[in-house]
C-alpha cells in the first residue's frame, strides 16, 4: 500500500444512506444545451434524428436545443436533419465564422450579418465558445476581448432579432491555476493538457470581467452563461451579476460535480433566481446521465457519485448531494424558463 497509486485508489463508501433511481423527471423538460455536432454529440452524429426522438422520450425530453448550428449551408443541412422534420423536438443555436470576421476591420458588423442571415435560415439564437477571449486573434495578431467594442453590433444584433446569446466563457477555475499537487483537476489535466490555460492565457478571472462588462453594456440583450454562468466554483459571483443584470440567465450543463457539492449554495442561487436558470446536459442522448441530474435537483440524497460510474472521478474526487427542489422551481428550471427565453 505504500506505493499504491492515485490512479488505482478507489476507496468505497462506507455510509449507508437512502439511494434513489430516477430515470424520468418529475416534469417534462427542455435540455438548452446539447451538442450534435461531430466534436461533443456522444455518438449521435451523423445518425438520422429518427433514432434520438424515443431516446429523448424514454428520457422525458420534451426539447433540447443543439448548440453546433453553425452557418450558412452547414446550418441549413442541420435544420433539414433535425429541426425542419421534429419542429417540437429541435432547436438549432447559430455561430458565427470568426476566423474570417476577425480578418477584417468590422468584425462585428460581419457578425451581425451572419447572425441576421442565420436566424433567416431558422437558427433561434447564438452560441459563443471559449475561443473568443482565449485563442483567437484579429488581423494584426492581438488576442481579441470578449468585450472588444468592435463586436457591440454583434450583441446588438441579438437584441433586436430576440436571440438569445449562449456563451461560454473560460472553464473549470483549476484549468487556469498551476499543474501540480495543489490542483483538484490534475488527473483530468493529465489526461488532457490542451485543456489547461496556465499560464499562456488570460486569467479566468480577467476572461469573467471581460463578460460582466458585456453583459452589462447590453441590458437588452439576453445572454445565458453556459455551465453555470462559466464559473460554478464561484456562486456568489454568479449570483450578483444575476443580481445587477436582469439579462443574464444560467444553465447548470456539465457543472454537477460543482454544484452538488456545494448544495445549500447552489439552492440558494435557484431559490434567488427562480426564473433564471435553465436545464441543460452539455450531452445528447445518454439516458444514466440525464438521471444523475434528474436525482441532483429532485432528492436529498447524500454522498453520491456525479457520474453514472461510481469510480470515475474524472472532473475531481468528491461525492455530490441532491437539492429536493420543490415543484414550481423544479418546472421553472425543467422547462418554464426555456420556453420564457426562447419564446415558445
């Protein structure tokens, strides 16, 4: 046992605590954030959408909204696939082609023009990754801002056309803190170093200023920050731009190993916030995944695993508990919020 490793250290718990299988949710729900595109579609890309609608409906998926539109002809063959035969079960979020809008000298305007030709097309909002802030650059080679005022008509544009903006922004706090013995990601960073941004990268904490700073600059336009705000360590912080812009919406795709082990803060920010924060998986089609987070909001059981595979602590290691949300915040964030910010 002295030269026992932590990657071969799987200790069982010994508590004894009330376990609940949910399969189904309590109330049907709207998933705001999926991916069917070929990097993060968990093997439904390229499959006909036929095969993920009694997968959605095993799950209690009502809707889910696929966040890897694109543009222009891209977009248009993925509304043909999805959207255009399942219009109750498919929504498409549009992106926009950076790497010929930075080239010129009115990106945002470029933008603002696909964005408008997009939601022609039939995209319903915008989805902006963690690129934009962290690795693209413009003309003369300068990193670009999230809040570069050259992208103002961008966000403009959103508010006029009621499209929602989806916005991912950094990621977990520990990808932006040193490598060593310190960081509670490092058996995931291990395994994937392109995801560690330390330190050849704008801190976290800089890359959140730069959001607030649009979010704020842009009270009629709706942004949904993606993964809990983009910083489910931080729920305060969270919370008080919710508090200061009534325009900024959050979902809780891919943080439950956050959340859930931070409960009493995590039910605060609901409970504060109820027609604010939105369903969502970061996933298509896994129906043990979609469980774990229907027992996260629906019990208050203890000390279990955020991850259907009780031994893989790929995000950390530490157990989550449930937050029992009671019925009218388990509908607002199952479905009436999604349907609030997408107008259905």
């Amino acid at each position: 046992m002295q030269d026992l490793l932590l990657k071969d250290f799987h200790p069982q718990a010994e508590v004894r605590l009330p376990a609940h299988r949910v399969t189904r949710p309590k109330f049907s729900v709207i998933d705001a954030h999926i991916h069917l595109g070929p990097e993060f579609s968990c093997g439904w890309y390229g499959r006909d959408a036929a095969e993920l609608v009694p997968v959605l409906d095993e799950m209690g998926v009502d809707l889910v909204v696929d966040l890897d539109g694109g543009w222009g002809t891209d977009l248009d063959a993925r509304i043909a696939d999805y959207q255009a035969r399942f219009p109750d079960r498919f929504l498409h979020f549009a992106r926009v082609d950076w790497e010929t809008a930075l080239q010129g000298d009115h990106p945002g305007e470029y933008a603002a023009e696909q964005l408008h030709d997009s939601v022609r097309r039939g995209a319903r909002g915008l989805k902006v990754w963690k690129d934009l802030g962290l690795s693209f650059r413009d003309r003369h080679g300068q990193r670009v801002r999230v809040d570069d005022e050259r992208l103002d008509p961008l966000w403009a544009a959103a508010r006029d056309l009621r499209a929602p903006v989806m916005i991912h922004v950094g990621d977990p706090a520990a990808f932006f803190r040193p490598l060593d013995n310190r960081n509670e990601r490092a058996e995931q960073l291990i395994k994937r170093p392109e995801w560690h941004f330390y330190p050849d990268y704008p801190p976290l904490e800089e890359l959140l200023s730069q959001l607030e700073r649009v979010v704020l600059r842009h009270p009629g336009t709706t942004f949904i920050g993606a993964h809990v705000g983009c910083y489910a360590e931080n729920l305060a912080w969270v919370g008080s731009l919710m508090d200061r812009a009534a325009n900024w919406y959050v979902d809780i795709s891919a943080r439950l190993g956050e959340l859930g082990r931070q409960p009493r803060a995590a039910r605060k920010l609901i409970e504060d916030h109820p027609d604010r924060v939105l369903f969502g998986t970061d996933m298509c089609g896994q129906p043990e995944k979609n469980a774990t987070y229907y027992r996260f909001l629906e019990t208050e059981d203890e000390c279990f695993s955020y991850r259907p595979d009780p031994d893989d602590y790929i995000n950390g290691r530490w157990r989550i508990y449930g937050l029992g949300l009671p019925d009218h915040l388990l509908q607002a964030v199952y479905r009436d919020n999604a349907r609030r910010v997408l107008d259905l």
